[in-house]
C-alpha cells in the first residue's frame, strides 16, 4: 500500500453513480363512464419517441393491457423505426404529419382498445406544463395552453 504525502493513506475515489433515469410526466384522466377523445395528457422530456416511449409505457396505469403499437400526430418527430422492443415485446411505431389537430399518441393493444394521450411540447415551461397536467387529473380535460 503507497500512502500520500505526509504518511497518510490516500482516499479511494467516491464511487460514481450514473444519473437516474427520467420518470415519465403523465396525467391520465379520471376513470369515468364518459367516453373522452383524449385520455390523458404527456409532457416527454425530448422528441426522441424510441427514448421516451418506455417511459411512458412504464408509467401506464398497471390495469392498461400491453400496448403493441403507437402512433404519434405531428411533424416534431424525427424519423422512427418500423418497431422497438420495450420490456421485452415489440412495439410498432408510426408517425403521421397530415393529420390536422393536436400533437397526440395514440396507443394501441391488439384486441383491446386504443388510448390518445395528448403531448405537451418537450419545450413547455414547466408551470404551464404543470398546469395542463393538473387539470386533466382533476377534470378529465386539459387545461388551455
């Protein structure tokens, strides 16, 4: 064992530790027997869908069934491959860009049923942010921009 200057034993290097990964910022509206056009509200952290789409599907209620595929609404979305695999099973991936309306994915399982979550932009101030997500939990309805 080598010791420092002045006789004492050098000190290990901390360990490092990776950062942890970011926890997907979700709002899904109240359960209800009202049929809604949007189900909830996310606000993804870039516009990276194949990084931020297990995050979400992470973050999914435990009752939602396994989604298969996702589909999301607007031209802020780079290119996206055929499929990615998220907790080992596929999910399809599309982009449309003609579809008039709000950014949205829209999530899919197979036989069960389709859920649209509304996206806030990755570049919304947290506060307005915030506010949107705060609203749908409360009523079921986004909060306007």
């Amino acid at each position: 064992m080598t010791t420092a200057p002045g006789g004492r034993a050098p000190h290990p290097d901390p360990p490092r530790h990776h950062a942890p990964l970011p926890v997907a910022r979700l709002a899904i509206a109240p359960h209800s027997a009202v049929t809604r056009r949007i189900d909830g509200v996310w606000w993804p952290h870039s516009a990276d869908l194949v990084t931020e789409l297990p995050e979400l599907l992470a973050a999914l209620p435990f009752d939602w069934p396994r989604i298969t595929h996702a589909t999301v609404n607007g031209a802020g979305w780079p290119a996206l491959p055929g499929s990615i695999l998220v907790a080992g099973h596929v999910v399809r991936l599309r982009r449309t860009i003609n579809r008039s309306g709000p950014d949205t994915v829209c999530l899919v399982s197979t036989g069960v049923g389709r859920w649209d979550l509304l996206i806030i932009p990755p570049t919304t101030p947290e506060p307005t942010a915030v506010r949107i997500m705060a609203e749908m939990s409360r009523s079921g309805e986004p909060a306007p921009a």
